[in-house]
C-alpha cells in the first residue's frame, strides 16, 4: 500500500484508451490512480497523436463496448455511442470490364449488426474527462518513463521542461521517483515499461514489420441538402468502404462531420516509385482505385501523398506480460497487431477487462491472502490465458489483409460467408457463425474463435 494511504496506489503508463480505461477500472475500485503520459495533455489539439496525423478513425466492435460498459460508467458509454456511426457492412468499389463503376454492399452479419466509427481522439477525451471527475485519480503529463525498479516497485521519470510562465525562460528537464503498488503498461508498441520489464524475466519477444506502409488521405464533407445530415456524405456513411487490390488496399471510414478518414496500403516499392514523381498519384489512383478520384480532387490526392507520413505497421508478439504481483503490460505494449481487423483497440480495451475479471475472481476465492499475493496469482493467470488469444488475433488481422485485398472478391469467400451464415439461421443448435462474427460482434475468446473456424473449415471441404 502507498506510504500515506491505506489505499492501493496503482500507476498507469500511457493516457491513451487503453491506459485511460485501466485507471478507470482501478479507480472504480477506490485505488489512487496516477496517470503518467510522455506527451502533453491528449485532449490538447496542439498534441502531436501517437500516428503523427491528425485524426484517425477506429472501428469500435463488440469487444471494446463491453470493455467499457463494464466499467459501470453507463453515461460515459452513452456519450461515446452518440458520436459513433453504424457500419453493418463493406461497401466493396470496383470497375467492370466495359469501365463502369460499381459498388458492392457485403454485409457484416446476418443479424444485422454493426461495427462503429469513432474518432480515436474525441474517445481518448471523453475517457479522459471521466477520470478528471474521479477524486482518486492524478495525471501527469509531459512525464518519460526512464526507469523502473520492480522488485522494490520505484519508477523513474524525466519530467519535459517547458517556459517559464513567470520568467520566460526554459525549465531543464528534471527526474522524479515515484512509489507504487501495482503498475500497469499501456504505453503503445514501442512500450518503455516493456523494455523495462525484459529486464527482470525472461520474455519470449517477437517483432516483425510487414512490407506495407499507410498513409493517410480525407474525402472532405459536401454540403448538406436541406435538413438531412446523411447528404454530407459523398458515400454510405454505413459501410467501411474497400478499393481491393492483389498488392494494395485503399479504405474509407465515416466521421461525423460528413467526411471520411481514408488510408491507402500498400508495399514500400510502389510508395518509392510515386514519391519520385507525385503527379502520377491521381493516374495510379485511376489505375487501381476506380472512382476515388471523383471523390477527391487530384490536389488533395498529391498534397495528402506528400505531406502525410508513409507509417510502417508492426506485428508483436510476447510472452509473459507481467512479473510478480508488480507491473503487467496491457494493449499494444503486449501484442501490437496490424489493422486489418478492426481489432487493436477492441483487443486492449478486452485486456483491461479481462484483467480487473481476474483480479475480482482472486480477491473473491481467496479472501484470506494478501492483496499482493492475490495479484500476483492474477497476473500469472492472466498471462497464461491472454498469451494465447493475443497471440490468436495477430495472426487473425496478418490473415485478414489478404481477405481484404483479394478474398472479399473471391467465389470460395462469398460461398463460404453464405453457407456459414445460412446455417447460423435455419440450423442454430450447431453453433456455426462467420469467423467475422465470432470475432467482431461476441466476447469469445480469440483463441476460441480460431479453433471453431478451422473446424466449420474441414466440415465444409469434406
């Protein structure tokens, strides 16, 4: 317990949603909670985001809203579902042989449910804003996790200098130690408390960069006819739109205001060959993304090419995530994954509550044992059972690049969507469901998912 409290002092590295709904789950069970964030205050739009861009939009499935709802903040979920918008299916484009233009809606479910657009930064904020609420909970931002001793559970952090509001002169950056009782990583894929935590266990870590890099580009708002906001929008606000490609993907998701956050895909050779000559981004957009560029004017298509970052994607893979009763990584620090499932934030967000699951198990099965030996069986626990399902999910999103860009056009595909989803219906006692689904619109366990889609897999090619 921390020295002038009875209470449990839990640290939260990282103040993005992973971390911020750990402190809200640790604060909910009356812990003092201290947030410490390496770059100024997320809600500031002078904050350079972890992507270096200026929005990113997310989908938000099953996973991620339960996460949320289980923290027992029911307006805080209803705010952040006010601002999302339903996305029941890929809108598929393409070009047909005699070059018209088509669209093709590929629906999520059966049953009619959605996934959701929303605005990394407006969710980071709300969270944010109902841990300010919360007596029991600090932040400290502008704050770099330098050091960390685990065992007697100290911390070290650089604290950035800044002006003088006074003087006008520049701060030096100063070290600060920090006491705890529990710390908790959620400090993204290049994760400080993961680099310190190697080094007192022997972790089995795994990095791999896939050759694909994204970059970002925004199919602007239209202006709105009479009184229906849906007119803002050039496409279906209700469809992740897909340009699909053999090598490349192009996509398109929905923001409030009318316009769509869009990242194209695609491997390092072609980004080479077009930074060489930006003029030739429109004719390669006609190329292999019909209709894009009625969407956005050549212009933009070489401004956004040119100005925003081309970001490689990383996978990681590592195994235990804790050690002792001390310190646990959660969210990209564990298993950061590629994008093409929807799934990064859905999966951190589902460690936190997996997490605090565990931890009010112990408490309740061994009421006798300390509250440090009652974290230390958790987080052992928790590292044994997460291990497989982050593990399962990485290798879900690498497999759903290649059903993004070719598959979701493929006969095999569409016949075996059909025949798993009839079944689901006419046949429910037998349990069969789309990967997808299992995946997107349940709280099954990934691993779970994998072992049922393999076998619908061998019953359908027998």
């Amino acid at each position: 317990m921390s020295r002038q409290s009875s209470r449990q002092k839990t640290v939260i590295i990282g103040a993005g949603p992973v971390g911020a709904l750990a402190a809200l789950y640790a604060a909910q069970r009356g812990d003092d909670v201290e947030i410490y964030e390496l770059r100024s205050d997320l809600r500031d739009p002078s904050t350079t985001p972890l992507n270096f861009t200026k929005s990113i939009n997310l989908a938000l499935s099953e996973r991620g809203i339960n996460a949320i709802r289980q923290s027992g903040r029911t307006e805080l979920l209803d705010s952040i579902m006010k601002e999302a918008i339903p996305m029941g299916g890929r809108m598929i484009h393409g070009e047909t042989n005699d070059k018209e233009l088509y669209e093709q809606s590929q629906d999520y479910d059966i049953h009619g449910r959605s996934i959701y657009a929303v605005d990394r930064g407006d969710l980071n904020k709300r969270l944010l804003d109902e841990l300010e609420s919360l007596p029991n909970v600090k932040f400290k931002f502008n704050h770099k996790l330098t050091g960390a001793d685990f065992k007697n559970k100290k911390a070290w952090f650089e604290v950035h200098g800044g002006k003088s509001l006074q003087w006008s002169v520049e701060i030096r950056d100063q070290e600060v130690e920090v006491d705890f009782d529990f710390l908790i990583g959620a400090d993204g894929a290049h994760s400080a408390t993961r680099y310190h935590l190697m080094k007192y266990l022997r972790m089995d870590y795994q990095q791999e960069y896939i050759d694909t890099l994204w970059c970002e580009f925004t199919i602007a708002a239209q202006e709105k006819t009479g009184d229906d906001p849906v007119s803002r929008f050039k496409i279906s606000p209700n469809h992740l739109h897909i340009w699909p490609g053999q090598d490349f993907m192009f996509i398109a998701i929905p923001s409030t205001d009318g316009s769509f956050t869009c990242t194209l895909f695609m491997p390092s050779g072609p980004f080479n060959e077009l930074e060489l000559d930006p003029k030739n981004v429109p004719s390669f957009f006609d190329e292999h993304f019909p209709g894009v560029t009625k969407l956005i004017d050549h212009a933009s298509l070489i401004s956004s090419f040119t100005n925003n970052p081309h970001l490689p994607l990383i996978s990681i893979k590592c195994k235990p995530y804790h050690f002792q009763d001390s310190v646990i990584i959660l969210g990209d620090a564990a298993h950061a994954m590629v994008p093409f499932y929807g799934q990064g934030m859905n999966a951190g967000l589902e460690d936190v509550r997996v997490l605090y699951s565990i931890l009010d198990n112990e408490k309740r099965n061994f009421p006798r044992l300390s509250t440090e030996a009652c974290r230390s069986v958790a987080l052992n626990l928790y590292s044994e059972i997460r291990k497989a399902d982050a593990h399962a999910i990485n290798d879900l999103a690498l497999h759903n690049y290649i059903e993004m860009r070719a598959s979701v056009i493929s006969p095999v595909y569409k016949f075996r969507k059909w025949l798993e989803e009839t079944l689901s219906v006419h046949v429910p006692r037998l349990g069969w469901q789309t990967k997808y689904a299992r995946v997107s619109f349940s709280n099954e366990r990934y691993s779970e998912i994998v072992r049922q889609s393999e076998k619908q897999g061998k019953l359908i090619l027998a």
